[in-house]
C-alpha cells in the first residue's frame, strides 16, 4: 500500500485516492462515530506527530515509522504555519499508517475550515475550545477558535460521523 506522505509533482493529482481511503478507514475504525473533546489545552496523553511543509517523503514515513506502537490519539501538528494541501496529505497518511488509532484535529492550531477538511482526510476527533454561547466572529473576535457543541456536532455531521463528546473508553487519556 503506497501511503502519501508529501505532495510534490504528480502526486498532487492523487490526493483524493489517500483521502477517500483514509476516510473509510476512520469510519470503519470507530463505527462512524467522530469525536469532539472540549479543551482549551491539548489533553494529557494526546501525542503531537510534527510535520514540516516541504519535508521529504522519506523523512515523513520515518517519522511515521518510529510512532509504531500508537496507545494514545495522534494529533498531527504543523511545524510552522499549516498549509492546506500538505496538512491533509500528512493526516490522510497518518490514518493510512495507524488505521485504529484516534488522529485529532486541533482546532486551536488549524481552524475551522481546514480542521474539517482533515475530518475528510482520515481524522476522527476534534479538539478545542466548545463555549455553551459564544460572541460573533466579528472585528478583534473574527479569529476566534471557540465553537459551540452544535458547531462542533455540525463538522462532523459534514464529514459523515455520528458525534460523540469525549472518546470511548480505553481509547485514550
């Protein structure tokens, strides 16, 4: 199974053939259940995976390789600013390469719209912060992460999950 790791050249072409085998692999992982865990932290337990934009394949499936056993959920982390294309290559061949573990998006590093688009490229939690009411995302609060559990329910309704709060049971911290 060739896992896609890097974008570059043709490869850029077939990002949707890992995207959509990522994806079925999180739905049959978790029995199309996805995950939203209220945090203004990253959890204790969680496991932050680094990637670069640009790095080589070569240095992505070591990267990859060396996390061989996975007990905690893995939250691919961008190094320095997340870029789109990159960023779901990287959580697609995370959930390729660790097809039962939780992949999190954090949502206070990628945001809304590209933490959902990870939901649809192998990723099944979320992490952030969940508000019961919060403020419009207007003049100094326009970049706002905070959402709302019906916010939260709707990025996983959008990618195909059953929302769930909190993961199960012995399937993290």
């Amino acid at each position: 199974m060739k896992i896609l790791v890097g974008i570059t050249g043709a490869a850029k072409a077939d990002i949707f053939g890992p995207g959509r085998e990522a994806l079925a692999l999180a739905h049959a992982a978790f029995g199309e259940r996805g995950f939203f865990v209220p945090a203004r932290a990253l959890p204790a337990g969680f496991v932050r995976v680094p990637y670069t934009f640009g790095e080589s394949e070569e240095a992505r499936r070591a990267r990859l390789a060396a996390l061989s056993v996975v007990n905690h959920p893995l939250v691919p982390t961008p190094v320095d600013e997340a870029q789109g294309l990159d960023t779901i290559a990287f959580f697609a061949a995370c959930r390729i390469a660790f097809p039962c573990a939780h992949i999190v998006v954090d949502l206070e590093l990628l945001g809304h719209k590209l933490g959902q688009l990870c939901l649809s490229f192998g990723a099944d939690a979320l992490v952030g912060s969940v508000v019961d009411q919060r403020a419009l995302r207007l003049g100094e609060r326009a970049g706002s992460k905070e959402l709302t559990r019906d916010e939260a329910a709707r990025l996983l309704r959008a990618s195909g999950f059953e929302p769930c709060e909190g993961l199960p049971e012995g399937k993290g911290p």
